[in-house]
C-alpha cells in the first residue's frame, strides 16, 4: 500500500469548490492535517454510504481512496483529467 488520497470540496449548484486535494502516508497524517480525531478519518475511508449529516448541501464532501499498486494509475489519470 502507498497511501491514502484526500478531496474536500464543495459540489453545489454554483460550482465545485476544492478545499483539499493531497495525498498521505496515513490517515492518521490525514487526520493532523485537516483537525480532526483520527476516528473520524478513518470511519470516513471505511463507509461505503455517507452518514445523514453529510447528505446536507452545507456540509463538504470528502473522499478518502486508499492508493494501492493497482488503483495508481486510476488517480494519475483523474489528475491530468
């Protein structure tokens, strides 16, 4: 495994702003970067569906994709996209 990507953004009806776009070592390394409790990382990277409160349009989007060997070249594509 190589890391963890991150991308906060907000998608709304006047566009999508980028609050984040990095890649970490960790999550915890995630975690220090952005302020929040470590847990909080790492149930966002494991949930499949997001909780209620993310559903709201104020609240920001995030994902987290573990970088593995077989999904890097997937993001080098995304980013030159």
């Amino acid at each position: 495994m190589i890391g963890f990507h991150c991308k906060i953004f907000y998608d709304n009806k006047f566009g999508n702003e980028i609050l984040l776009d990095k890649t970490f070592k960790t999550l915890k390394e995630l975690s220090d970067e952005i302020e929040v409790p470590y847990q909080f990382v790492a149930d966002i990277s494991s949930r499949k569906t997001p909780k209620k409160f993310q559903r709201y349009c104020f609240n920001p989007k995030i994902e987290i994709t573990r970088i593995t060997n077989n999904n890097i070249n997937k993001l080098k594509d995304d980013a030159t996209n």
